[in-house]
C-alpha cells in the first residue's frame, strides 16, 4: 500500500473512533485504535514526501497521547474528528 493509501485509511478510522466514542463502544474503540497503530507501523516503512513529514511527526505524537489517553468523550472524539480531517488533506502531500 502507498502511503495515501494508509493515510486515508487513518482518516477513515479516526472518523469511526470519534463517532464509536460518543456511543461508548468501547470493545469497537479498542478494534480500531489498534488498527490504526498497525497502519502507523505501516506508514513508518512507507516513503513519504519531505512536505508531509511534519503532519506525520506531529500526528503520530498527538495519537500516542491519544492512544493512552482515552476517555470517550466529546474532547477526545473531537480530536479524533480533527485528525481525521487534517489527514485527509494532507494525504495529498504524499
């Protein structure tokens, strides 16, 4: 998968965890935070432009504190929203 790829999949799920938050489904947030590491691990090997970098620092950091984080409310649903729509922006930087 190239890196678009995996960014707009990082999207796709930080929108899910947000909405998955505000319903408390806490088994489907777990599922899906640990899906979205695993497309982390992957974006790690993927090659990516020099311009996207700084998005991908700054999110993987954010995501971590997030990841340990979680408190299933409208704050951290509204940072998984947000990201979600930083990354889908910022995929075209790839």
């Amino acid at each position: 998968m190239e890196a678009k790829e995996i960014i707009l999949n990082i999207s796709v799920n930080l929108g899910r965890l947000c909405r998955w938050s505000l319903e408390g489904r806490t088994a489907r947030v777990e599922q899906f935070l640990n899906e979205t590491e695993e497309f982390l691990k992957a974006l790690e090997l993927a090659p990516k432009s020099a311009r996207f970098l700084p998005t991908y620092e700054w999110f993987k950091k954010d995501f971590e504190n997030l990841r340990h984080n979680v408190r299933m409310d409208k704050d951290w649903a509204e940072s998984m929203l947000t990201w979600a729509n930083i990354l889908n922006h910022r995929s075209a930087l790839t």
